[in-house]
C-alpha cells in the first residue's frame, strides 16, 4: 500500500519536534551518562545486542514459560565469554543495559555472578576464594551458582531462618539440614533448572550453641549428570507474576555433609576444634548491601527513562481533537495541559534518579576501594562513618525509587492509552518485571523503616551535639534549621533556597519521629518497641528524607558542571528546580505543616510546577533523545524514534499474529455453539397432571368440609 499523507504525518511531526533544540543534545546526553566514555561504552553494547541474533525481543511477549527459560539458557551461553574477556566496569555496565532490556535474563544471570559470586567474593577467604576460582565460578565451567537465603516461612528477617548447619566435630563437617517444611528454601533463582551449587544462609549451631546465621556452600546436583545430590530435594516453584526467564525453585536439605572449609570464613572463622571468631568490624557488611542497593537505584533511573521515553515521543505523535474546525491536523495529546501535568516531573524525576544513581555509584566505588586498601584506625572509622551515613539514605533511596518509578510505568502506559495495554509495546511485561523491586534487595517497607530509624538514632545524637554527616546535617543547628521560612517569589526558583526548605521540612518530619520514640521510652517501653510504636513516623520521616536527598544530589551534579554555553547546564538547572518543586508540592501537607511554606506560598509553588511542565514540554523530545535509549533496547514500536508508530505497531502485530488460512476452532468450537438446537424442555405440568390433581385435592377438600358442615348443622337440629 503506498502510503498517504496521514501515514508520514507521525514522521514529519516528530522531526518538527527536534528542529532547533535549546541545548547541544548531545552534550546533553552525556552529560546524563557521566562522561563521554560511559556514553559511547553504551551505544556499543546497545549495537551489539541488536545485532546479536540471541538478543532478538520482537516475539518475546508471546513466548511461554518454558520457552523463555530455554531462551535465557541460550544467553547465558552466549554473554559468559565476556565475563571473562571483559574488564568488570565494562561488564557492570553491559549488565546495566540488559537489565533494561531483559530483567529475566538480568536475573538469572545476576544470581550466579551478583548474588552467588558476590557471596563468595565479600564472604571468602582468599585461600577460599582461589579454590571456588580453581572449581570454575568465574568462568562457569562446571559449577552454577544460587542464592539460597528466603525461606517459606521467613524472608525479611534473615536472623530468624530456620535452616541449621551443625559442625560435626569427628568428620570435621558442617550437617546442613532443613527442620520443618517452613524452613525450606523459597523462591530460589536458578535452583530450579540451573544450579549445580548454592550459598545457603543458615544457623551455625556448634557444640549445640546457636552463633547466627553464616554462608556454607551447598553442592546440589553432580554437574556431568545433573543428578540430585544425596540428601537435596529440589523443585520448580513455576509461573510468576513476572521474570518467567528464571527458574525460580525450593530446595529442602536432609542432613547434607559438606568440609567446614565450604562455610564462607572471611568474616566468622571456625576452627577444626569449633572455635568461633567473630568479625571485629560488622560495619563492613554495609559494603554489600549498599551495592545491592546503589544498582537498584540505576535500575529505576534506567526503567523510569525507558517508560517515559515511549510515552513522550508516542505522546509526540498521537493527535486527538481539534480546538476549531480551522485547525488543519488534529492535536497531539503531548500538547494538552494535563497530559504535561501528567508527564513532564516524572521525566524531571527520572532525570534526578538518574543523577543520583551517578553519585552513588561514584561514592560507593570510591568508599569501598579504599576501605579495601586501609588498614583498621581512624581513617577507616571516618570512611565507614561516610558509609553508614550513605546507608541511612540509601535504604530509603531504594524504596522511594522503586515506588516512584513503578508510579511512572503505570502513568506512562495509562498516558498512551489502548495501545500502552498491548504487550507489544512493553509496559505490561515492564510494570510486571519491576513490580519485584520493591520485595527483594530488602523489601520496601522494612527499608524505610531501617532508615527511619537510622534518623532517629541521628537525631538522638545531635541532641547530645553530635555532629551530622552530610545527609542529615540539616540536624546540624536544629533550632535555626526548624525555624526558617520560605522567601517566596523568585527565591522558589533558587536551588539553595529549595535546598533550605527540603532541609527544614525533614527536620521538623525527624523530630516528630525522634518524639515519638522518646515519649514512648518515657512511657517504660523498651527500645524495640518504641521504635515499634513510633514506626509511623519513622516511615514518614525516611520518606521525606529521600525525596530532599535525591534533589541534593541532583544539585549538586548541576552545581559541580561548568557551564560551556551550550544550554546544558541552562536547563539541567531547571530540571532541578522543577523536580524540587514538584516534590515540594507532592508532599505538600509536610511542608504546610513545618510553616516552611504558607499557603499563599503553596499556591506559588503549584503554579510554578504547571509553568514548569509547559516549558519542559517545548524540549523534551530532545531531552528523551539525549537519554540515549536504542529503538531496538525500548522494544515498542510506539515509542520508536522516527515517530514511524502506526507503521510499525501494525507490522508487529501482524507478524506475531499471522492470519491463519483455517480457524484454529471453528469447527470444533464456535460452529457447534452458532448452531446448537433449541433445548427442547419436558412439559412437566403434562406429564405429572400435577393441576389436575391439584383441582381435584381441593375438590375433595370442599366436598368434605362441605359434609361435615351438612352434619354439623343436622346434628344442632336435632337438639
Ligand atoms: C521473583 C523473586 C525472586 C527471588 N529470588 C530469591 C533468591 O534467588 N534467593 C533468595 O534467597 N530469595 C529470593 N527472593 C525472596 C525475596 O528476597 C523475599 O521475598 C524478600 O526478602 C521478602 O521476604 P518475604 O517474601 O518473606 O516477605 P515478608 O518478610 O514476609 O514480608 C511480607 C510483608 O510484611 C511486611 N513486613 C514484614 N515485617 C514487617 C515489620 N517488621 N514491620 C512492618 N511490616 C513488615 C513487609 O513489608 C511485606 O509487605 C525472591 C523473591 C521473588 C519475588
């Protein structure tokens, strides 16, 4: 069909779109990508994957369970040369992108070299460490690692599995065993099909005293045959929510034998007399969670980017209405007031998650070399000190990003409305793959009320004038900071004046908290349960800490770039100060309520946030295109870069759904039901004469009332 003027109207609208941009877009791009060397790493691997027939994802929407797996098997096969050949920065980052474009893939493949061989890495010896090397870890030969933590009975609180590993003293032996059917492993990535060894957190008991939970080393099945190992059970806990491309199984262990070298003793050591030493320095577990956490932060950068890139440019393309019969093309939807109420901050958000996914990347690689290269003293307390401040917000971090991005999926699917429910373009596999975010890596709830408590805990110390760390040193000067008000005006579009009012207003939400708890430790509770009681607050004032601390860092990445005329800066500036004001009136009630702001002031912010969506509006098709993200990585045809959307969503459809020559149950369904016979019902009042009889009981009835009232009467005669 040749195509006609409305099939290149999508076309020619999206180019209009980019003539004239505010700002360099590609200075812009990388700018939001760190550096130039992380930009181009990117679009190498972005053209690697498009290329790589493995990594095709146009049918991928209507693959079975089973299918997928198989296809994410085949992957791995594929991607584990680079492990080996590539350096680990090079690696994270391919990671990165494949996470964005198969998180099923992601997972199976992160839970052997993230969680598996993270386990080994920050939990072994370097003697232990060489000997998982030897045994082929790193390049997969021979061995497949999983992660067996969850239980069925208990997930969040790790301290409270129930999994035992006795040290047999004779055999020089851990006996790893499951006690009840509560205690078996649970949700196990990879147990299920993959895995030939597993890193099980269980209870060390020795000499029949319990010491805490600690990593063994559990082979499962003999790798040639694939064979149960004695004493494993293993099974495949089947169809999920999302992440079909993982096997995902249970595991129960009947007194299995394994050396005591395979417990992980990097920290805990035991002897062969069952000794035990304990780490001196718990702190450093911190290290690893915060990496668990520092990745899920890009994740969300990332996945919120990808969503919004789809519903801006189809939001671009996509007309409805005309305001006047003049008008020549009807509207496209991005230029209606709400649909920018709708889009514009969660693109500033995706923008702020992304700059402080860049900080905390930069901190934690920093923090974390050197706390490698230190030896124990003051310089290594003040860097774990810099550490546990980072971890106080990065709990919350987590969840507010994981929240909020799961949010935006759901409004930018409902922003591109049919067609955002076809799975062809994406959002139900991405809002169904994500939504997992905020259970695993520390679930949600219990991360923010971590880090509330972490805020108390500061508070309770600057109180005693401790100072504060960077991330809470609004509770530095309390008095002053619970005081200050807004300027209004033009001071709302200061960044360190917003700065000032996130300040006050997280103060003010970690007193109430601090409060809370006080006055219930006043009351006689003990301090669990005070924080307990006082986990309402707790939760609120972790949640208002974040939303300060993400636009902290998006400041300060704004205030650390050097301005090269090229309206970069310019505009990441703006970025900034609408992502702080949208928050700002998100959580209004918090600001309100602090007397930060008044009223009127509120009203202000309001009318300066829909400002801010229209002036967004004008460059934002630029601003997606400087996020970088490959047609062929966004997988949907309405969100493509050209605008080509119509064209392209038809084409995909029609390929995944071929029209068939002969129905495939016509005859055997459809037909019978079109033509099924009139249901013919017996004539029940036929064939029982049950009127009839009815007629005649009452008939009967009449007659004998009628004797006996004949008798009656002749009897009263007779008298
Ligand atoms: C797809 C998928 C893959 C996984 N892969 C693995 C894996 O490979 N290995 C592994 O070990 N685990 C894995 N997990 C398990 C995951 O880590 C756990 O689900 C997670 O730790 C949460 O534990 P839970 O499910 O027991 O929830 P629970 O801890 O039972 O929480 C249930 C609810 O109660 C709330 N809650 C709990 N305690 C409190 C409290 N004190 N105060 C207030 N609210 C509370 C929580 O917020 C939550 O909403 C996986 C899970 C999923 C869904």
């Amino acid at each position: 069909m040749a195509s006609s003027w409305r099939d290149n109207l999508p076309l020619e609208t999206m180019a209009k779109e980019r003539q004239n941009p505010p700002f360099n877009v590609r200075a812009m791009s990388i700018a939001q990508h760190g550096t130039e060397k992380e930009l181009l790493l990117k679009e190498k691997f972005m053209l690697e994957i498009s290329r790589d027939p493995i990594f095709y994802m146009g049918d991928v929407h209507d693959l079975t369970k089973d299918q997928l797996r198989e296809r994410t098997m085949a992957k791995i096969g594929s991607l584990v040369h680079c492990v080996q050949n590539e350096s680990i920065e090079h690696f994270t980052k391919r990671m990165e992108l494949i996470g964005l474009f198969d998180p099923g893939f992601w997972t199976r493949f992160g839970v052997h070299y993230g969680l598996f061989l993270g386990a080994i890495r920050s939990g072994a010896t370097a003697n232990q460490f060489s000997y998982w090397m030897e045994k082929g870890v790193v390049s997969c030969k021979g061995m497949y690692g999983c992660f067996g933590m969850t239980e069925l009975a208990h997930g969040s609180n790790v301290a409270g599995l129930e999994t035992t590993a006795t040290f047999d003293e004779q055999t020089d032996e851990f006996v790893v065993h499951t006690p009840n059917i509560g205690a078996t492993k649970w949700w196990i990535g990879g147990a299920a099909q993959t895995a030939t060894h597993c890193s099980v957190f269980a209870q060390m008991i020795i000499r029949g005293k319990k010491h805490g939970v600690k990593t063994f080393i559990v082979p499962l099945r003999e790798p040639q045959s694939f064979q149960l190992l004695p004493g494993i059970n293993i099974g495949d806990i089947g169809k999920k929510m999302g992440r079909d491309g993982i096997d995902n199984g249970y595991i129960q262990f009947t007194n299995v034998r394994i050396p005591r070298a395979y417990m992980l003793m990097k920290h805990t050591q035991v002897t062969r007399e069952g000794q035990v030493f304990e780490p001196p320095m718990q702190q450093l577990s911190y290290v690893a969670l915060l990496q668990g956490r520092v990745s899920m932060v890009v994740d969300t950068a990332n996945t919120a980017k990808k969503a919004l890139t789809i519903a801006v440019r189809y939001a671009a393309v996509r007309r409805q209405f005309k305001s006047s019969a003049e008008q020549e093309h009807e509207t496209p939807i991005l230029d209606y007031l709400l649909h920018q109420r709708r889009l514009m901050p969660l693109v500033a958000q995706a923008t702020a998650f992304a700059f402080t996914a860049l900080n905390l990347t930069k901190m934690f690689e920093e923090t974390s070399a050197s706390l490698e290269a230190m030896e124990p003293g003051p310089e290594m307390d003040r860097a774990l000190e810099q550490l546990k401040s980072t971890h106080i917000s990065s709990s919350g971090l987590k969840a507010h990003c994981v929240w909020q991005t799961l949010e935006a999926i759901k409004q930018a699917r409902l922003a591109c409305g049919g067609h955002g429910y076809s799975s062809y373009n994406g959002f139900a596999s991405m809002e169904a793959d994500f939504a997992v975010h905020a259970t695993w890596e520390g679930d949600n709830h219990i991360l923010a009320l971590q880090s509330g408590r972490s805020l108390v805990q500061s508070y309770l110390e600057a109180l005693e004038g401790k100072k504060s760390g960077d991330a809470t040193d609004y509770l530095n000067d309390l008095d002053n900071v619970l005081k200050r008000k807004c300027k209004g005006g033009d001071a709302l579009l200061d960044l360190k004046h917003i700065e000032e009012g996130w300040g006050t207003v997280t103060a003010h939400a970690v007193k109430k908290a601090g409060e809370d708890y006080q006055s219930h430790i006043k009351a006689g509770k003990s301090k669990e349960l005070a924080f307990e009681e006082a986990s309402q607050s707790r939760f609120v004032a972790a949640m208002v800490h974040v939303s300060g601390f993400i636009f902290r860092q998006f400041k300060q990445a704004v205030d650390r770039m050097e301005d090269k005329g090229d309206g970069v800066k310019e505009h990441l500036t703006r970025l900034a100060v609408f992502y702080g004001l949208w928050r700002m009136e998100e959580q209004g009630s918090f600001f309100l309520r602090s007397g930060w702001l008044s009223p009127a002031d509120f009203d202000a912010v309001q009318a300066k946030v829909t400002d801010f969506c229209a002036d967004t509006r004008k460059y934002v098709i630029p601003l997606v295109d400087s996020w970088s993200i490959s047609d062929h990585v966004l997988n949907s045809p309405i969100g493509r870069w050209d605008g080509d959307i119509y064209r392209a969503y038809f084409g995909r459809v029609r390929q995944q759904n071929p029209q068939l020559k002969a129905h495939p149950y016509f005859e055997k369904l459809i037909k019978p039901f079109l033509f099924r016979p009139d249901i013919e019902l017996e004539d029940y009042d036929e064939a029982i004469g049950i009127d009839d009889e009815i007629t005649e009981i009452q008939e009967e009835r009449e007659e004998a009332a009628a004797e006996a009232k004949e008798a009656a009467e002749a009897a009263k005669n007779e008298k």
